[in-house]
C-alpha cells in the first residue's frame, strides 16, 4: 500500500478548498405570500413580481425615485404622432438556456403576451397594433393609438423579455421552469415551501451580482418571518407588519427599512362576474355606498397599521398628482349608511368577504366586519391562501373580496386593467362605456393636464358606483441582518438584488 505522508495530505486538501469559493453567499428571503404561476405572461401576484425582479430583466426598470430607466432596452424614442415606440437593445445579453436575446425574442414574447389564450397582459398592450424587429438590437412597436403609458407597462410584467425557445417548447407550463434573462436562473420550486434560484454566470451586469444563491420562503405569519429572521433562518423579510416594526428598530442585529407604497387596499364586488354576481350588494350601488360609509378608514389607518399607512377612497393615495381632490376621503357616517340601506329596501344584508390568511388582512377584515355591521351588514368572513384567493375572483366565485394592489409608476398601472369592460384583472367585471372612453382617451394623452381631467372624471364615476371600495394606502416595511447591505427600498416595493451582499 503506497503511503501518502501528512505534508502531501495537507498539500491535497487545500487544493480542494481552493478549487471553490471560501463561502457561497446565499440569500434567504421571507415572502408574505407563495406566488402564482411564475410565468410573466400569466401571473398577477405582488410576490410574483419579487421573484421576477430576480430572474427576469425587463426592457424598462424603475428607479428608486420612479423615474423609467434602461435594462434590456438601452435607450427609446417616439415618432412625432406617438404612434411608433422604437427601442434600441442591450448587446451581450443571454438567456439562463444559453440562446441570445435579441430583437427577435422581443418580438417572439410580446406577440406571446398578446396571443397566449391565458396571458394577463393583453389589456396592458391592448394599444399595440403591432411590434417589428428593425435590425438584430432595434424593435418598433406600431400602435392602434397613441399610448402615453406604453414605456411603464414595459416596465413590469409586460417587459419582462422570456426565451423563445423555452416559451415554444412549454407554451402554457411555461412557469414550470421558467427561463429569462435576469442575474438568477429558475432551480426549484416547491409549492407553498420555497423557490430555489441561483447566479446566472452569464449574466449582463455579473459584475454587480455578488449573490449566489437566493431562496424564496413564503411564511404568511410577519411576526413568524420576523422570528425566523432574529434567529437566523432568514436573511430578508418583506412586508413586516406594523405591530412588528418596533421589535425590528430595535433588534441591534437588524435594518429596518420602510416608504409608502404606491398602490391601495381595496375590496372587489363582484357586480359582473358569473351568477354569484345576482345579490343584492352586487346589484345595487347604495348598498355599496352604505358598506363605504360604514369604514372607518383613517381608525384602520391607524389601529392596524399603527399609522404608517394612510386612508384613502381612490386608486391613487392623496398624495399623489393624480388623486381627484374633489372627493376626498370622507369620515365615518354609520347613520347616512342605514340611510342608504333603507333607501335600497334592505334591513340587514349578510355578506360573504373573501380574504388571505394573512394576520395583518385578517386584522384589517375583523374591524371592517365590526365597523359595517353597526350598518346592517352581517359579514362572514371566508379565509384562505392568497393564490387561491386570487383564483376564486377570476372564476367569480366570490361576492366581495379583499385584493391589495401593489401600485405602478403610471396612473394608468393603477386602474385601467381593473374597471376597464375588458380589463385583464377585470375580476369585479364591472363595465361602463363611459369609463372604458376616459381611460382610454387618457392613455393617448402626453399632456398631463388632460390626463388629470380624465383620471378625475374616471374616479367620480367609480365612487359613485364602486365596484371596488378602496380603503387606503399602507407602506412597504422591510427588515433584514446587518450582515446585508446594498438593498435601497422602492415605492414599487420590489427587492432589487443588483449590489446586494450577505457577508453573514
């Protein structure tokens, strides 16, 4: 037997450490919730988008001031009329398979988003009568009409740029292993357990991406993530509730972040869609109007988001631009409510309301359940994950529901796809010609004047005959160990992994 002497033994082991990295940095993060199908055409969940922000670059990103940036897209210009968007494209870019991104797979993934019997995404490209490549880094969209808000909807889902050959050979299943073109590729993925992704080693910017390895926990319980955190199982958690913030300020080995977000708290009724639509509260306005008047907004505002989240009654919060400052968030009014419910011929209405399990929702139903009853509403309140939550409002297998949305950068993002007659998350299938004008005529519009007008004649409608009741506006909250650095929160709420490191 040949004998191998201590010194050769050392000699051999630290050639195998140094054949790998000292420590692989791995980052794991706490989602609120699991998310839907991970495929950009389909899905429509917040922590969807999170997950994306990882894994698939879009032509257009956000920056934390919300101004509209290159990635995919290196730079952009419309023709005088608005009509033709031409966007010249990012060289060197490859797809987790290995195939090259081109003007071609622009093209292959908007005609699929546009085509695909279950893509979500038709309402928000509905203005593009057509998209071109014009040479091997140059697209052009030609549209319908012009469209101020095409740019931010390539923002988001809609610009997410997927392979084509991936896309051809999964079609629908596509989100069973999804392929993009972000700084980490699709591993895993085990339902309501995690999502696995790893470094891309080809990505674009691979100088900038000092992770290794990310993995998505959902854990609809904050204060669980925020425990899961403090003792070390977790690195990052998103949307730690407000009854948590101080635990986190004050835990000495943690970063707490927060900012206003840029969506609302809303409830659907279901007004339109399918036969549970046939009730009296999605029947008649006045009852929708009395079970509004009966919340108390601002004593949600501050009771269950310990203020750091701010009433509201429009898809916009009051401090934004485009809030309609004729109608502003009005108090509680219990008696104006039974008013209204006698008006209808209804004594006392009961009321099934969907909702996430999720103990911040359930908080926030339990005090609307009390606050409306005093009104005559009996409301059951119907629980369950927020995926399914989401597939009941499609199918119309609800009568109210709860449905937060996470807000877009353009007005547009906030409202058109929800009230529109044929809106991609229509779920409420309310339908007004006269709304479908003005939010079209303010999608054609770059005067933000006229925008504004359109916007404000919309939302007097809408709250008038509120097929969603909005409730108010919360804020992103974030904590994650000291050991990472280089995150900077967004309005849009998203977890951008560019520049981040865990050095624990």
């Amino acid at each position: 037997m040949k004998r191998i002497t201590m010194p050769l033994v050392a000699s051999v082991v630290a050639g195998v450490v140094l054949a790998f990295p000292a420590f692989a940095a791995e980052l794991k993060i706490g989602l609120q919730d699991d998310p839907d199908v991970l495929d950009p055409a389909q899905s429509r969940t917040f922590v969807g988008r999170i997950v994306y922000t990882a894994m698939c670059d879009k032509l257009v990103d956000v920056s934390p001031d919300l101004k509209l940036v290159p990635q995919l897209a290196t730079e952009w210009t419309w023709s005088d009329d608005g009509k033709q968007l031409t966007m010249k494209l990012r060289e060197g870019v490859k797809f987790h398979d290995g195939t090259d991104f081109n003007a071609d797979a622009v093209v292959a993934t908007i005609e699929r988003n546009l085509t695909l019997p279950e893509s979500r995404r038709k309402s928000e490209l509905a203005s593009v009568e057509k998209i071109e490549a014009t040479g091997p880094l140059e697209v052009k969209f030609t549209l319908k009409s012009a469209d101020a808000t095409l740019v931010a909807q390539l923002s988001d889902r809609a610009g997410m740029i997927v392979s084509p050959t991936a896309a051809k050979e999964l079609g629908a299943d596509f989100g069973s292993k999804p392929v993009c073109a972000g700084p980490f590729k699709f591993v895993e993925r085990v339902q309501n357990d995690k999502i696995v992704l790893e470094k891309f080693a080809d990505y674009w910017d691979k100088d900038n991406i000092f992770l290794d390895k990310v993995t998505y926990l959902p854990i609809p319980d904050s204060t669980v993530r925020l425990a899961n955190l403090q003792s070390g199982d977790l690195d990052f958690v998103e949307r730690l509730a407000p009854s948590d913030a101080g635990t986190a300020k004050a835990d000495a080995n943690l970063t707490y972040a927060d900012v206003v977000n840029l969506g609302y708290m809303s409830m659907y009724i279901n007004v339109g869609n399918g036969p549970r639509a046939d009730n009296p509260l999605g029947k008649d306005k006045r009852l929708r109007q009395a079970f509004s008047l009966a919340i108390d907004r601002e004593a949600i505002a501050k009771v269950a988001f310990e203020g750091t989240a701010v009433a509201g009654n429009q898809p916009f919060p009051p401090s934004s631009p485009w809030f309609n400052k004729s109608l502003p968030v009005l108090g509680r009014d219990v008696e104006k409510a039974k008013a209204l419910m006698k008006e209808a011929g209804v004594d006392r209405l009961p009321v099934e309301l969907g909702a996430s399990n999720s103990p911040i929702v359930m908080q926030v139903m339990q005090m609307i359940q009390a606050m409306v009853s005093e009104a005559g509403f009996d409301v059951s309140l119907k629980t369950t994950e927020f995926a399914t939550l989401l597939d009941e409002q499609t199918a119309g297998n609800y009568q109210a529901a709860r449905t937060d949305w996470s807000g877009r950068v353009d007005p547009d993002g906030n409202i058109h796809q929800f009230v529109t007659c044929k809106g991609g998350i229509n779920d409420t299938k309310y339908c007004n010609p006269e709304v479908d004008k003005l939010l079209d005529e303010a999608r054609q519009s770059t005067d933000e004047a006229v925008r504004k007008q359109k916007y404000d004649a919309a939302t007097a409608i809408l709250n008038d005959e509120l097929p969603i009741i909005y409730f108010g506006h919360q804020s992103w909250i974030w904590a994650f160990k000291k050991s990472v650095t280089g995150f900077v929160p967004s309005p849009d709420g998203m977890i951008r992994l560019v520049g981040v490191k865990n050095a624990g």
